[in-house]
C-alpha cells in the first residue's frame, strides 16, 4: 500500500467531477466549441449545486425557527 500512496506522489488529487472535466479538457486541445460548451457547463454545474445548498441552508433555518415555536402542553390525567 504505501508503495501506490508513493507512485501516486505526483498526481493531483480532486473531486471525481473535477477530474471528468480536467479529462475533457485534455482531450481537445484545440480552441473549439466544445470548450465553450464545456465552460458553460461548468458555470451550470455549479449554479446547480449552489441552489441545492441555498435549498439546505433554508430548510435548516425553517427547522430552527419552528423548533423555538414549539410546546409541550400538559394533560392532567386522573
């Protein structure tokens, strides 16, 4: 094992969606529309994750603000 972590010592370590985009970009090195089409969806990609984490903030925050609204109420059992 600790020979792959040293052979392994050069490359550079990213998340799997990096990597698959840094793959395409490699792959066409000439200046083309799929470059451009490729830095849209970069810009797409990561307006569509930013939503998914405003969309998580606000629930967290709804749940914290409901969590202060609630109370028990006492029953009196004979």
């Amino acid at each position: 094992m600790a020979k792959a972590k040293n052979n392994n010592k050069n490359e550079r370590v990213s998340c799997p969606v990096g990597s698959f985009f840094l793959d395409l970009e490699k792959a066409s090195r000439n200046k083309s529309k799929f470059l451009e089409y490729l830095s849209r969806s970069k810009l797409e990609f990561l307006k569509a994750v930013k939503c998914l984490v405003d969309d998580k903030i606000e629930n967290l925050e709804k749940k914290g603000a409901a969590k202060g609204k609630k109370r028990a109420t006492k029953i009196r059992v004979e």
